[in-house]
C-alpha cells in the first residue's frame, strides 16, 4: 500500500518555539509539496521540492523554511511559531505532475 | 504562474438533482487538471484527472468533468447526487512545464433529502 505519513496528528506549540513537521514517503515520488488547509481558503502551497536538496517557495512561504535531504522525507520549519501558523498542514507527493498526489493524514498545529 | 478560481464555496443540493461544480484555472500552457474530494476528518481522494486527448474524462463514484480551454474551466458534473457525496471539493492544477500544484479555495456540497 502506497504510504504517505505525518508524523504528528496532533501538535500544541508555544509562540516563538522552533517546530518541525516531517512528512515521509515510500512511493519514490520525485515532487513534494506542502500545504496549509484553512477554513475557507482551501489548500495554499507553502513550499514544494522536486528533487533531493531542490526546493521552491510555494504562495504563503513567509515564516517557513523546508530541508528535503533525502527523497523519502521533506520536512516543514516554522522558524518562530507565531498564532496565525495554527491551521492544518498537509504533506503531498506525486512521481511525475501528471500523476495523482497522495496525501499524508494531515498534521493540525496549534501555536498558543 | 498557475491559479485556480471555485467561484462557489457552498452549494447545496437535493438529493437525485443534478450537480455541477465549477472551476477556472489560469496557466500559460494546457495543465494538468484535477478534482479531488475531502469527506469530513478525511484525507483528500481523487475523483479525476485531465491530461490530454478527450475533454470529457470520466471519474469514480459517477462523476465527469469537461475541460474547456476557451473558457479555462474544468467543471464536474454529476447527473443525480446522493447523500453521501456531501463533502468538500477541490479542483487542482499542475504544471506541465514545472512541478506545482495548486489547489483552489474548495467547493463544500450539502445534500439535502
């Protein structure tokens, strides 16, 4: 079975903490993405990678950064976790763009 | 860059009407396009897709959707909706000549009996 995984469901932060959301796939997918889902406002790219050590910023990067140092694993940073970063992030891989993207499960932040 | 319009966030329907779901893409070239579905506390499925060759492209669970590139649209369709397709729908583009993919504001169906 094709897997995408979050590593966290569910995660409750300080303001100004340092987070990191990991996102591991084992489907050999060449791009990554991540997304944040609010209310309303549907998905909104963040970041996506398409390769190992390559990425590229997405619509909302401000106060995100990425590593993809393997294929398997992209990982979303909030360098300094602010309120308006609680949402739900979503973690997506697709071999080629042309192909269906297979979600992880979500991960639902909370920044206090 | 690619940009998705879904003009409609909620939509609500009876049970057995006909649905149509609407959604307008901006991008330089033809995309890659896809609807996809998001049931409540659920992860996102794949309804369809459109790369090339046939603009009526047929889905899962009874849904169509059409591309056309004079209107840049790709609306779904489904002639008689039940109840459980009440959930979120979102349209997508790709990038042929990249690797983005961009998702629109979501389209939320209610089913009423």
């Amino acid at each position: 079975d094709v897997k995408v995984t979050q590593s966290s469901r569910y995660l409750v932060k300080r303001t100004g903490e340092k987070v990191f959301l990991e996102c591991v796939q084992d489907m050999d997918h060449e791009n990554m993405f991540w997304y944040r889902q609010d209310p309303g406002l549907g998905l909104r790219l963040i970041y996506f990678s398409y390769d190992v050590k390559m990425k590229e910023k997405g619509d909302i990067p401000e106060g995100y950064s990425v590593s993809r140092e393997k294929k398997e694993r992209f990982s979303l940073i909030l360098e300094s976790a602010s309120t308006n970063q609680t949402s739900m992030y979503l973690c997506a891989g697709t071999r080629n763009m042309n192909t269906e993207a297979f979600f992880g499960q979500g991960t639902r932040l909370t920044v206090v | 860059a690619q940009s998705v319009t879904q003009p409609d966030i909620h939509i609500t329907v009876s049970e057995g009407a006909s649905l149509e779901l609407r959604c307008n893409y901006s991008y330089g070239a033809t995309p890659y396009l896809f609807w996809y579905v998001q049931s409540p506390g659920q992860g996102l499925q794949l309804l369809l897709k459109y790369f090339s060759g046939d603009t009526l492209v047929q889905g899962i669970k009874g849904f169509e959707a059409e591309f056309k590139r004079s209107q840049s649209s790709f609306n779904l369709r489904k002639p008689s909706v039940h109840w459980s397709d009440a959930a979120e729908y979102f349209c997508a583009v790709g990038a042929r000549y990249g690797n983005k993919l961009v998702f629109g504001a979501g389209t939320i169906l209610r089913v009423k009996s």
